[in-house]
C-alpha cells in the first residue's frame, strides 16, 4: 500500500514537473515573441544629420558679361626687392612682417557690346576669418605693364589680365578675392568671389 502511494506520488511529482517545464516553455516562448513583435514594430532611429559638405573652391566666374578667371596667384614672401622693380636702379628694397601676395586675374567681355573703362575691377582680398585686405598703389612698381585693370573691353576679344599686389597678415588661410563688374545699363555694381590657388 506503501509503495503505492509513493509510486503515486512520484508519478503526480513528474507530471507536475512536466507541466512547469512545459508552462515555462510556453512563457518563454511568449516573452520571446513579445520582445520580436516589439523590436519589429519599433521605429528605427532617426539618420545622424548629414555633414556639410565643403564648399568647392571657385576658380572662375561670370559677372554680368565679363567672365573672370584665376591666371596666377604667387606667395612672394615679406620681401620685394627693389632690383625686380620697373625702377630697378632707384627704387629700394620694401620688407614686410607679413607677406605680400601677388594676383593675376583675367577678364573677358562675352556679351555684344564694349565695356567702359572702370566698369569692373579686382578689389580687396579676403581670409576665411573675414579679414580683408586692400590692394595699395605702393607695391605698382612690381606690377607689370600688362596689367590693364578695369580697361575697356571689347566683346569676343582675348581676355586681359589685371595684376594687383597686396600686403596679407601671414596667418591667412583661404584667401578669395573680390571682383566686380557693372550690369546692364543701369551701371549698378554685382560683386562675387573667386579663390586663391597658389603656385
């Protein structure tokens, strides 16, 4: 009778325990299912913002119905001797704590009729700190005499060079320059930039 009991008590205790372990299979299996359901439905995270992209450099442009281009930039260093000069036997040595950069910039008419003299220019140099710096008159003695800036220009003839000599702090990094061309017949003045790519 004793060995009935325990044989049936042994025989409830592995039914019972084949029962948890299938009833905690089932809860597993849910918990597993709820955990995939909510995985797929949740939403991904939203892309990082795309990185701005550097500009590219601009080494030609057209304002109004004068295409200017780059011909030359050269870093001359903090000193223009005077021996280089136009006036090679008087003009003296100028020495800089900074340096001088010396530009050449072509313009050609494209449009049909000529351009007036002063109708367009080169002007100041600019750093990517917003540092400007002016063009002297100081340094022509160093400019050749092929320089013709703001010249008349004439439609559909060979661009001319405009070459101008400025004094820049010797920390600046991407430089442009200003140019600037009169539009249409109401003469107003549009300017743009073009950058400095050194030799």
């Amino acid at each position: 009778m004793r060995k009935n009991i325990f044989s049936s008590l042994n025989k409830s205790s592995g039914e019972i325990s084949k029962n948890l372990l299938i009833l905690i299979g089932i809860i597993i299996v849910t918990v597993v299912a709820i955990f995939a359901i909510i995985n797929l439905t949740k939403k991904p995270p939203p892309p990082p913002p795309p990185t701005p992209k550097e500009p590219e450099p601009v080494y030609a442009t057209t304002v109004g119905n004068i295409n200017f281009s780059l011909k030359e930039a050269k870093d001359l260093g903090n000193e223009l001797l005077g021996s280089e000069s136009k006036y090679s036997k008087t003009q003296k040595d100028v020495t800089t704590t900074e340096k001088f950069i010396e530009l050449t910039i072509s313009a050609e008419n494209i449009g049909k009729e000529n351009t007036a003299y002063g109708d367009w220019d080169v002007l100041e140099l600019t750093d990517s700190e917003g540092r400007k710096f002016s063009y002297s008159r100081s340094w022509d003695p160093w400019i050749s005499s092929e320089s013709k800036c703001g010249d008349l220009l004439k439609p559909g003839f060979t661009p001319t060079l405009c070459t101008k000599i400025y004094e820049v702090a010797k920390i600046s990094t991407g430089l442009k320059v200003k140019i600037t061309s009169k539009i249409g017949k109401t003469g107003q003045q549009e300017e743009n930039f073009i950058d400095l790519k050194f030799q």
